[in-house]
C-alpha cells in the first residue's frame, strides 16, 4: 500500500495539479493542511484526498509528523513525501517506490546525483550543498541533497522515525535519526522544477539557520562530550593566549590592560562552562542510553 503524503500551507493555485498526477501512483493520498488561510484544504477534499488541518501554521516538520502518523494508523507499506507548490513530478515516485522494495529503508529524490538536474538558483545550490555536507558529516551516509522533500519511507522507516522539529530542520532530524537507527539511506535521481513554486515561503536566512540550528542541536546530544568539550578547549585556548598577553604588556610596560584583561577572563569561564556542560551531559546521556 503507497500512501502519498503532502504537506500544504496556502497552495490553492497548485495542490489540484500535484494531487491528480500523484493519485495515479498512490493508494491513499493525505494532504496535511497546515494552517492555510486559503482554499488548500477545500479543493484537496473535493479530488478524494484526507486532509489534516491544524488551526494555525505548526510548520513542515509538525506536518510531516501528522503524515507519518496516518502512515502507521493506515498500515502503509510506503509512505512518500512531496511539496504541494509542484515543484516535484510524482512522475518520479514508482522510481522511489522501486528503492523501497530493493530493500532501501529511505529513498530521496534527489538534485545531486546520477542524471538528476538541479535548475534552482545559485544561492539556493550553495545552501543545500552546504547543508548537506554538514549533514553528511554527522551521518557518514554520503548523502548528496539532504534538504529534499521528495522521498520515500518504507515500512521499518513508518514504524520508527517521528519527526520531533516543528521546522524546516526536521528533513535534517529525520536523516540524522535514520543513521542512528542503522537505516538504509539511498538517493534517486529526480527533476525539480522550480518554475512552478511560488517561492520561498521562509526568509532563506531563517531557513538555513533553522535546518543548521536541528543539525547542532542533535549532533550535540549525540556527541556532548566531543561537542561542548571542542568548543571549551577552543575558549580555554583562547583565555591563555590573551592571558599571557596581557602578562607580557604589564612585564614590559609594568600596566594591565583591562580589555585584554576582561576577554581573557570571560573567555577562560566560558571554556571551563562549557566542558563541565559536556561532562555533565555526556554522563546524563549516558545514563539514559544505558536504561
């Protein structure tokens, strides 16, 4: 059974194209309506298709929550996620089904591989190769395009992964979950056409430093001893330095400068802080794993 799962916020102009080229793919199609303030959640209702509705905007990742929800309520097989603006052919998604009975856990369609052609702006390159390599990083999966929304989730995917960010970071949560729970990770080659999305509907800053902002936070979890410890060591570096620097001009000049004085104090705290943070989270994390 293939569910179709669409997470929609104020696409009335796109989400009839997107729901009527996907049904002939699909056994179920779920459109979580998040919030939209027009006629998305109507017209997705008169073509056949379940829709969820929050009251107010929640975010992608809260969407994207409520249709892996109905994924494991239904007894899906394969749950596939695409955008509502059209900017993804569900022409594509017998190509990510196919991965998904290859044995692949998660399938991406993705811009950056094999003959997959990405068309978006610059910036927008920039953005998702960045993250995706800090994200490949944290993973060790080579993933090329960790920022598509275009994917498929098989049946252990369903049953085990529920996005906990409200946000655009939850596509980044969910790839760092699926490497700590020994998922199958592959990528397929799709088209994007952007010509059809109506743009950004977040400020391109807020949403880069929103996906980088879930990557920390969870790589900091996973790693806090390595995370925390890191940043302290850089800091207690640092407090040295301007430490003996201003040993050197009182030696030479028999004066303390106070703003060398202050940055080496404040930075040597701030060192000692963040390792005793590490420790203490490091021994609460394991702790808890250990349960």
């Amino acid at each position: 059974m293939i569910l179709v799962g669409i997470p929609a916020y104020n696409e009335e102009a796109s989400i009839a194209k997107v729901i009527v080229l996907a049904r002939q793919f699909a056994d179920k199609i779920v459109v979580c309506d998040d919030g939209s303030k027009d006629l998305t959640g109507k017209i997705a209702e008169g073509l056949g298709a379940e829709v969820v509705a929050h009251e107010s905007n929640l975010g992608y990742g809260a969407a994207l929550r409520e249709l892996f929800d109905k994924a494991r309520e239904t007894g899906a097989d394969v749950l596939v996620t695409l955008d509502a603006d059209g900017q993804h052919d569900p022409a594509f998604i017998p190509q990510l089904v196919s991965a998904i009975q290859a044995g692949t856990d998660v399938a991406i369609g993705s811009r950056l591989v094999g003959s997959a052609t990405f068309t978006g702006s610059t910036r927008r390159k920039l953005g998702v190769r960045m993250i995706s390599k800090a994200t490949d990083v944290s993973t060790d999966q080579g993933i090329k395009d960790a920022q598509s929304g275009f994917r498929a989730y098989g049946k252990r995917a369903i049953a085990e992964l529920r996005p906990a960010e409200m946000g655009m970071g939850a596509s980044v949560e969910i790839l760092l979950k699926s490497a700590q729970l020994g998922l199958c990770v592959t990528e397929v080659p799709v088209e994007v056409n952007y010509s059809t999305a109506r743009g950004p509907r977040m400020n391109p800053i807020m949403h880069g430093a929103d996906v980088l902002g879930s990557l920390i936070k969870h790589v900091s979890i996973k790693h806090p001893l390595l995370f925390y410890g890191g940043i302290g060591a850089c800091m207690l570096l640092v407090g040295l330095l301007f430490g003996l620097w201003t040993l050197m001009l009182y030696a030479q000049e028999g004066r303390v400068v106070t703003n060398l004085a202050l940055i080496s104090l404040s930075t040597l705290l701030l060192g000692v802080f963040s390792v005793f943070t590490g420790i203490i989270l490091f021994t609460v994390v394991t702790a808890v794993r250990g349960r």
